[in-house]
C-alpha cells in the first residue's frame, strides 16, 4: 500500500462531490488493502515471492505511466527523482518484508501485524521533530504490543514465528517510509502522480533483478486466478487505492480520512476468516481486538495532540538581562 501527504499535484474539482461517496471509496481502498494479503500469498505461493512482487508493480507502474501521459504529468527532475527513487528503495523493502511475511503467516496476521505501523510512526515523527506525545498514547502502543502476543498465540503462549516477525519488520520501515516521506518531500512542488510513478519503477526494476530468469518462467505457468491475483494487486491495491485516496483526502477531513482508512485491519481479518477460512482462536481474536481498539485510541490521542500544537500559541521571547552601559 502505499500512503501519501496531501500536498501532490492532481489538479482541482469546481464541486465538492457527496461526502457519503467520499466516505464509501475511502473504505474501498481500505478494504482492497486489507484483502490485498491473502492475494498475496496466493500469488507468493504460486510463482514465489521476487515474481509475485515484480509483476505486481510491472502491472502498476505501467497503468500508472499511461494515467501520467494522459494527465500529461511530469517526472520529478534533479533532487526531485533523487528522493523518490530513494523513496522507492524503502517502499520495495516495505513490499518485500510484507509478502515474505505473509507467505510464512496467515493473511489474517499479516493484516493486523502490518497495522501496528499506524502505531509506530507518529512516534518517529514527534521523535524528528522534537515533540512528544502524551503518556496515554504510549499506553495504548503497550496495548497493541500485548495485542500481538495475544495474536501470535495459538493454544498458548509462544514466541511469534518468521513470518510474524518478517511482517513486525515491514511495519516498522514502513514507519520509517512514511515519516520519510513526509519529511523529504514537504515544500516540493512535483505531481504526485509523478513522484509514486518513479517509486513503482524502482519497485519493479528491484523485485525483477530478485526474480531473474524465474520470471518468465512465473508468468508462463500463471493460471487465470494467479493473473487476477496479478491485476487486483497492480491495478486495484496500487493504482486505484492511490489515485482514490489522494482524490478524497482533498475532499474530506484528514481525521475523518484516517478513521475510514484505519479499517484496514479489520477487512483483513473478514477476508482472512471468511474467504480464506483462516482458523482464529478466542485468544487470537481476543488479541485482534486489542491491536484494533488500540491502534484506534493511539491514532485519536496523536490526532488531537497534533491539533493542540497547531493551535497553541507561539512562545515569547524571554526577557534579556539589562546590559549595564558605561
């Protein structure tokens, strides 16, 4: 998945559309992320994990590329392209993390694991800037880290498995991706459209070195529900889900954004259970339910910690000690 400031270039609208339409697609991208993990693992399981990324972000980039040509975006240029490909570096290590991961777990972990992101980087981003958030919302972070441990556990208490730790890995540099990301490019004036393109391209160039000869051999025996695993994830995870949330994040609250995009662990669970028939104790559940509720009281406690420094007033100058004059 990908996450974005709201600061790119995508042109304007002269009438705000219905905020139940509005509403409506931002949960559609959450909930083509929150599915997005089972696809993944049936798309890893079939051709392996480089083939399986490599295609979903050859597929992305290239229908990306012609929405660029057809809004006549431009590629970002100079320090500009530095960043995104930088930017693209990160992203493809986010990916790689999260597929591998969910290859060795459930797609119903992988789903609510990934969430603790939402956690982790207000933290490195109040870190960054030097000002840091209230003590409840570090008690709700130890929710969600009891949460996980409640999650991983099956029949009982045990140490989370490779793959849990491989998603841990990718929620945690995807933290570092976003607050990167933010701080790289603020003040920057190239599309968005532009900058995302740049990162899919480095996604795609890395992931297809990894894959090799295997490919072509990958795409030869893809079934036809390995492709519309291929095209759910390049198309409908990739593109769509960026294209609709930088559209609707223009055309609604940045909070009210946040909450409908929150939902995303809770549709992977529905789709882990329902479609995949992923087996989840009461303890697990117990444990979704507690990376859920806390991930969602951390995000309102940061949401209005940032809202009363947006308000507060600058501080005054302290007084100088008189200079005696001769």
């Amino acid at each position: 998945m990908f996450f974005i400031e709201a600061s790119g270039s995508v042109g304007s609208v002269p009438r705000r559309p219905p905020a139940a339409s509005v509403d409506l697609l931002l949960l559609a991208v959450a909930a083509v992320w929150g599915a997005s993990f089972l696809a993944a693992k049936d798309l890893a399981a079939e051709v392996g994990v480089p083939a399986a990324v490599a295609l979903r972000f050859l597929v992305a980039a290239a229908a990306l590329a012609l929405i660029c040509l057809a809004r006549r975006e431009r590629l970002p240029r100079g320090r500009g392209l530095v960043v995104a490909a930088v930017l693209g570096c990160s992203q493809a290590a986010v990916i790689g993390l999260e597929t591998w991961g969910v290859h060795l777990t459930s797609a119903t972990n992988a789903g609510l694991l990934i969430s603790l992101a939402l956690v982790a980087t207000p933290v490195l981003e109040c870190a960054a800037a030097r000002s840091w958030l209230p003590r409840a919302y570090f008690v709700a972070v130890v929710a969600a880290v009891a949460g996980v441990a409640l999650l991983v556990s099956d029949d009982g208490f045990r140490a989370p498995g490779p793959g849990d730790l491989l998603v841990l890995a990718a929620a945690l540099v995807r933290a570092v991706h976003v607050t990167a990301s933010g701080r790289l490019s603020r003040g920057r004036a190239d599309g968005a459209l532009g900058v995302v393109l740049v990162q899919m391209g480095v996604c795609a160039t890395a992931f297809c070195a990894l894959a090799g000869s295997a490919l072509p051999a990958a795409v030869a025996r893809l079934d036809p529900a390995g492709w519309a695993d291929v095209l759910f994830l390049g198309l409908l995870c990739s593109v769509f889900a960026f294209v609709v949330q930088l559209w609707a994040v223009r055309r609604t609250s940045a909070t009210r954004a946040s909450v409908l995009m929150g939902t995303e662990p809770v549709w992977a669970l529905a789709v882990g259970v329902v479609v995949a028939g992923e087996a989840i104790g009461p303890t697990g559940l117990a444990g979704a339910a507690v990376i859920v509720v806390a991930g969602a009281v951390a995000q309102a406690i940061e949401r209005r910690h940032r809202a009363a420094v947006l308000v507060r007033p600058p501080a005054q100058p302290r007084p100088q000690p008189a200079v005696l004059q001769e």
